[in-house]
C-alpha cells in the first residue's frame, strides 16, 4: 500500500545529542614558512600562512596553491 506524501507513517526522530567534539591532530608537525612541503600538485615551498591555509610555491611552476594542514606531507630538510 502506498502511503500519502504527507502521511505521519515516515517521521524522522529527532536526536537531541551534543555534536563531536572537532577531532585534534596528534603528533602533527607544525609548518612554518619557507619549509619545504609535498602536495597533490608537487614539491613546494610555504611562502604564507594565513589561519589554517598555507600558501605553496611550487617547484618548477608559476602557479602557488592554497592547501589545508592536513593535505601537505612535510619533507625534511637535507
């Protein structure tokens, strides 16, 4: 049997829970400028930092591309 669109039968239950708490990244190194960093788009270097985005210069490129923490793997220095 078919049930109206407007029918009570499919009501969503409301959950009244509090939200999770944002997930801390343990163990991460912090990223300063001028270190060199891997992204999707290739090496770079960090020319800027401006709250949670990074701005790369990357190698071999005249584009610069803002990553999040999350999306760069440090490259130690040599």
């Amino acid at each position: 049997m078919r049930q109206s669109r407007f029918s009570p039968y499919k009501r969503f239950q409301k959950i009244d829970r509090p939200l999770d708490p944002p997930r801390k990244m343990v163990g991460h190194l912090a990223v300063k400028i001028n270190d060199r960093v891997e992204t999707a788009h290739g090496a770079g270097t960090v020319v800027k930092i401006s709250d949670d985005r990074y701005l790369i210069a990357l190698d071999g490129q005249l584009g610069k591309v803002w990553e999040r923490l999350r999306s760069l793997k440090f490259v130690p220095s040599k």
